[in-house]
C-alpha cells in the first residue's frame, strides 16, 4: 500500500468512516472517491503521455531511477570522483610526476598593475 497502512490500521479508519459519515451516506462518498481516484489516474497517464512527445525519443533512454533524490549520498560521489582514473590537472601521467620533484617556478613580477580608481 502506498501510505504504509496494514490490514488492522485499514479496518479502524473503515469503521471510523463508517461510523462518522453514516451508513446512508457512506456509497455516495466511496463512489465520489472513486471518480477522483480514476481522474488522478487518467490525468497522470495524460501528463506522461504529454512529456514523453514534448521531449522526444532521446529522453526515452533515461534511466530516471539515478536521478532519485532519495539515493544520493555525497559521500559515494566523493569517492567515485577521487578514485575516477581521469586524466590530472595539467595533463601529467602519474608516473611522470612521481619520477620528478616539483619545482616551484619564480613569481614574475606583473608589467601592469592591476588598478581600478572608480572601484575604491
């Protein structure tokens, strides 16, 4: 069941519903609920349809289940980017720079001064 009711939550809201609306007046109440049930249904059917010809068929192929907000953990993400095999900053293989030592280059003094008078 959508709401997590089990049988014995189920049978007291029955006798609740029964018990508050009346039993005359309880089949109009249920048969109302079952046109908004079936309007939810065709209305949602309707929005899905729409969507799927509004985008096309390269959404088809997406596997909306991995964009569930409920399963993401940064801390997986983290992972996986930290031990992802791309290519470094800099472009250096990981042999090549565990071979040689960085060296820390001289700071070149600027040409210009960097300097706006209308900021201050």
């Amino acid at each position: 069941m959508p709401f997590d009711i089990n049988g014995g939550e189920f049978l007291i809201i029955l006798l609740l519903a029964v018990v508050l609306v009346g039993p005359d007046r309880l089949p109009q109440y249920a048969a109302q609920l079952a046109r908004l049930v079936k309007q939810a249904r065709a209305l949602a059917t309707d929005a899905k349809s729409r969507v799927a010809n509004e985008l096309g068929p390269e959404v088809a192929d997406v596997d909306w289940s991995k964009l569930d907000p409920r399963k993401y953990d940064p801390r997986r993400i983290v992972r996986e980017a930290l031990l992802d095999d791309g290519p470094l900053l800099g472009g250096a293989a990981p042999a090549a720079a565990a071979a040689a030592p960085a060296v820390a280059a001289e700071p070149q003094p600027a040409s210009v001064a960097l300097f706006d008078p209308e900021a201050t």
